[in-house]
C-alpha cells in the first residue's frame, strides 16, 4: 500500500489523520518507537538480559522487524467468543497450525494465542516466530456468562513451550480485577525471571461504564487502565482505541465519587481529536516506555479501511503498533495475509509521521 492507497482509505478523515498537529501532548515528552528503543528505554530498567533478548525476539521479527514497531497476530476468540463463533467464518483456523502460518506469511512478529493452540505446534514453530502464550481468558461456557479472566496454565509451561513474552489480561473496574490484578502481577514477576517479557490487555468492564455512550472506550478511563497495567511491569500493553472521553465525569454524576479526576486530564492533555485521544493513552505507560498497541476490534464490511485509520491513529500518537485478529482470520487466508500487510505498510510509510 502506497500514500495514495492510505488516503483513498481514509476518506473524509484523510487529512485530519495525516496532518493533525498534537498540542496537547508534544511528541518531545515521549518515549517513541525506534529501532535503539530496546536499548534506550528497556535497556537501563530492571529487565534481566534474557528479557531483553525476547524483547528483540518480538521486535526484531516479521516485516516490521528493526523498526520498534509491532505487528502481532493474536487468536485467543476460540475461549473468548467460543470457537464456533469465532471460526465459522474461516474454519481453517481450528486448526491451530494455521494460525501460527497466517502470523508467518502475514510478516507478523509474533502470534499471540493460548497454551493448547502453541503446544500442538511448538516443536515446529517456536523457532520460526515468536511466540506469546496468552495465559488466562474469559470462558463463556458458563450460565449465566460471566465476566471473569482466569489462568489457564503456568508461566513455565509457557517457557517450556519456547515463548518469547506472556499475555494475559485484566478487566480493571470489575469486581474480580483486584484477585486478577494480583494473579498477573505474580505471573509477570516469574515470567520476567524466568526471561519472557510482558504483554497485558489492559481491558475495563463494568456495566456502570455505559450509560448511553460507552465509556469502556473513553480515553481518561482507559489510560487509567494503561498505568494500572505498567505498574505491575508490563513490557507492552494492549488497550481498544479509545472513542471518547470524559468517563470519570460521568461516574461522578450526581451524589456519587468515583476515582480522582483533574479538569487539566481534559483541558490540558487531551482533545476530542482521536489521535490525541489515543497519546493520553501513550502518555499513561510511562510517557511511552512501555509501548502501547491497539487492538483491531471486530471484524465487519470495512477491514482494510477500519485497520489502516487505527494504525495510523496509533502510530502518530506515538504508539508501538496493531494487535490485530478477527479481521484477519475471519476471512480467507490470502486475503488476511494482505490485510497484516497493509497493516504494516503505515508504519513502513515515512509519510505517516509522529504528530
């Protein structure tokens, strides 16, 4: 994909994304992505060198590889939306090989998925990509459903099946993130020992959270979210484009006191623009030290589209890169192929600078 190709996708919004300077937050207080960051930022902190050498695993890799960017492909919908859900639509991927090839012929760093998907394959693979074994999700067997991440394995299975880097998530704002929040911060602490880096999905869940607009989308709520999770050392953290903002003031209705909020969060370090949106959320992992990938969301009529204005937003915000799934697999394979591709094209395109 070429900048021609990136502004047809773009539309409407083309020049807003492409030109908008950001005042709110200056790129100069950032730590933004390059290919020294290892060294930069990782580098002087706590990481023992085997977690630098799995950071340069991850960072090194793929079509992006030496740029400080990422592309990841992670499938763990089979838990989190039940495989039925997920697959249906590509049934190719119940297979878990072929996973771990769209991740390949993809040009992706690394294939993000669960302990059953990577070790049916390990022995082939391990060493062809990186690998990152999510290692709890959200299992939707039970009735009523429930909204509760639990561990799935250990994080010496994880090592034992050569992975670079652990995933897990938490869902901050639920009632069971403060047992979820000490659960992930032992599991990082023994991955960091053991020489695997960090990846959290900084997610929020509460129904309070939507009250008409949903505010599991909202910038201040979200950042939050992204401190909570470099807090407990997180190398990398995934958090959902945010949408909006303003999610403190929303919960501080009426009689209520929710959090803490500064009117400076608003007037001062963000705006309604998207992009500065998202450096909020760049802004709270550590001013970028731990990089910040966006999820794609959901698959539906506009992939390519939808995928190619989320990484740009994310990349002239300052972020790390796309963690991109369901609008890969959930198509043909070629075709999911050529989405990572175009995934990756923005952050090869010097043309999309940082804002």
């Amino acid at each position: 994909m070429n900048l021609d190709q990136l502004i047809g996708m773009l539309g409407r919004e083309a020049d807003s994304l492409l030109s908008h300077e950001s005042k709110a937050v200056p790129k100069d207080w950032l730590h933004l992505p390059s290919p020294q960051f290892i060294d930069s930022v990782y580098g002087p902190s706590d990481r023992n060198p085997q977690v630098l050498r799995s950071l340069g695993n991850l960072f090194g890799a793929g079509r992006l590889g030496g740029t400080g960017y990422l592309s990841i492909l992670p499938i763990d919908q089979g838990i989190e939306h039940s495989a039925g859900a997920s697959f249906a639509a590509n049934p190719l991927y119940f297979d878990p090989e072929n996973i771990v090839r769209l991740a390949i012929e993809g040009g992706c760093n690394a294939v993000a998925t669960t302990f059953g998907a990577l070790g049916f394959v390990a022995r082939k693979y391990a060493h062809k990509i990186p690998f990152i074994v999510k290692i709890n999700h959200n299992e939707l067997l039970t009735y009523p459903n429930k909204s509760d991440q639990i561990l799935f394995g250990t994080v010496q299975e994880a090592w034992n099946l050569g992975a670079a880097a652990v995933g897990a998530t938490i869902y901050f704002g639920s009632p069971e993130s403060g047992r979820q929040i000490v659960e992930i911060a032992k599991a990082f602490d023994e991955a960091h020992r053991l020489g695997m880096a960090t990846i959290l999905w900084c997610y929020l869940r509460n129904d309070a959270f939507k009250a008409g607009t949903d505010y599991h989308l909202a910038a201040d709520l979200t950042g939050q979210a992204n401190h909570l999770g470099v807090t407990i050392q997180a190398d990398i953290v995934k958090q959902k484009l945010p949408e909006t903002n303003g999610g403190y003031k929303m919960l501080n209705l009426g009689q209520s006191s929710y959090g803490k909020l500064d009117e400076r969060m608003y007037t001062q370090l963000a705006s309604d623009h998207p992009i500065d949106l998202c450096r909020y959320q760049v802004l709270n992992g550590f001013a970028g030290r731990a990089g910040l990938i966006n999820s794609g969301g959901a698959s539906g009529a506009n992939d390519f589209a939808e995928a190619a204005r989320t990484a740009v937003i994310n990349k002239r915000a300052g972020g790390t890169g796309l963690i991109s799934g369901r609008k890969a697999f959930q198509r043909p394979f070629e075709e999911g192929v050529k989405l990572l591709h175009s995934i990756q094209d923005v952050y090869l395109m010097p043309e999309v600078t940082i804002a």
